[in-house]
C-alpha cells in the first residue's frame, strides 16, 4: 500500500532510479572531499559518512523496482 500511495503522490521508478545513482554519486564525493578536508588522523569519520549515504542506494533501487512492478501490473489491469 505505500507504493501505491507514492505512486499517486507522482513518484515514479524512474525517479528512484535516479535517486539511487545521484545516492552512489554524492556517496564518493562526500568521501572524497571529507578524505580531503580531514587530512589529519580522522579519516573513519570519512569513510562512514560515505558508506552511510552509499546504503540509501539499495533502498531507491528497491523502491524503484517496486514501482516499477506497480506500473507494469497497473498496465496490465487496464487492458
């Protein structure tokens, strides 16, 4: 039922998709520029900040595939 509700909210796979990709793109430049700005001994604090936003990825791809289940059985119904 929440995909249904986000799908009629306008959310579509294709904007999970994306987000899941712009989450594995700003995931390497928060680490890059954190592994930059953190020169000194704290270079963890980079390294988790990066793997935390990188798992948002796994759930936009999960989401978009549910939406995209969603759409394909809307279509299907409507035959």
């Amino acid at each position: 039922m929440i995909i249904k509700k986000l799908h009629e909210a306008g959310l579509r796979s294709e904007h999970a998709y994306c987000a899941a990709l712009g989450s594995i793109g700003i995931s390497f430049l928060s680490w890059a520029a954190s592994t930059k700005l953190e020169k000194s001994a704290d270079v963890d604090r980079a390294d988790r900040w990066g793997i935390f936003v990188g798992e948002w990825a796994p759930t936009f791809f999960g989401l978009g595939l549910a939406l995209a289940q969603y759409e394909k059985d809307g279509l299907l119904h409507r035959r």
